[in-house]
C-alpha cells in the first residue's frame, strides 16, 4: 500500500521560502500526499501576460504523514521542519484543510487574510463554497469569508455572495456578518499584502 492511500493527519511542513513548489514536488515522488495553497493572479508583461501562483501561506505546506516516521520527511530537500511544540509535531485540523481546499477548487479568488480568532460565523448555503462555515467580515467591496489555520495563526479570504448567506447580513440581532470596522484586526485590502501573521510562541517540531 503506498503512502498516499494511508490516511494520516495533515501536518504543516515548514519549508524554505520560494521552494515551497518544488518542495512539495519532491515529496509527492516519494509516495506523500501534499497540499500547498495558491493564490493565481494575472500578471501583465511587456510581451504577454502570465498567470502567477504564490503560497497562500508563505514558508508552509501540508502533508499527510505518519508522525512517528517523520525522519525521510525531514530528510527531503527544502523542509526545514515539521510544526509543532518541543519535539511532538501536532496536525492540522482535517476541517480547516478541507475547507482551503474548497475554497481554493472553487474557482473564486482567495488572498492571506489577518488572523482572526473570533467574530460572526456563517455557514454558507449556496454556490461554489456551500457547506462552508467560517468567520464573515463586511468591507466596502461586499463580504468575505475567513478561513483560517489555527495551528499557524494564519487566515486566508474568498469573497462570497450575500445570498449564499444562512442568514441576511442585514439580519438584524441574528446576523451573522461583522462589519470589518468593529474588528480588532485591521481589514484595509490596502495593507494586506504585509500581512503574515505569524504566531507568537510556535515552535517547530524536530
């Protein structure tokens, strides 16, 4: 049986900057299953123009891994380490993967977010993402839904539609939309390109 029909928990691999691609790669010609988050954009060039995938989460990818074998992980070109505290690597929810995961085949456009721990949880009911729950916050261009990796205090946002709401935005006392201006986290599309949010006591896993 090889490694990727074995369903073991995700793990996020730290893993060096710009090499997340090729990285993730060499990992799946050993036999892992892996996951690494893009953000596609078109970019114009003097002669054409080119479509650019870039990490949703900078220095991360996930894979499916047995935990008490971790050493050929770690062995592999690029990885630096795998997240998690002293020497216990611990996994990433299967939840908070699936729903990247969605998000991401949905065919909407998705971009690293500030982290956000708490606010107005919506489930969606309708279109590409129905089925997802997360945190929807209110800005100027309309709404978006945030999903976010607890284990590495990082977040990503898709943009969403009113209607695909359980509940109207405009509901009254039960809505389920928080206006980004009543968040302790900045919202201003301006200053996300910066936003990292890395976690202040993560300690990476031998």
């Amino acid at each position: 049986m090889s490694l990727r029909q074995l369903q073991w928990p995700w793990f996020a691999i730290l893993a060096r900057t710009g090499r997340e691609k090729s990285t993730t790669l060499l990992l799946e010609n050993l036999g892992y299953q892996c996951f690494l988050p893009v953000s596609k954009s078109m970019r114009q060039w003097s002669d054409r123009i080119k479509e650019l995938a870039v990490p949703l989460f900078p220095g991360y990818l996930f894979c499916r891994m047995n935990p008490h074998n971790r050493l050929p992980v770690l062995q592999t070109p690029g990885v630096i380490q795998i997240v998690g505290v002293g020497k216990s690597p611990i996994p990433v929810e299967e939840e908070e993967i699936a729903a990247i995961q969605c998000a991401e085949k949905s065919g909407l456009s998705v971009m690293p977010w500030p982290y956000l721990k708490v606010g107005h949880v919506a489930r969606i009911e309708d279109g590409p993402l129905s089925g997802l729950s997360g945190i929807v916050v209110k800005i100027k261009s309309g709404l978006k839904l945030v999903l976010s990796v607890t284990l590495l205090q990082r977040s990503v946002a898709v943009e969403v539609d009113r209607h695909w709401l359980s509940v109207p935005p405009n509901g009254g006392p039960s809505a389920v939309v928080k206006d980004a201006s009543d968040s302790s986290t900045s919202v201003d599309p301006a200053h996300l390109s910066g936003a990292q949010g890395f976690p202040n006591k993560l300690i990476e896993a031998d």
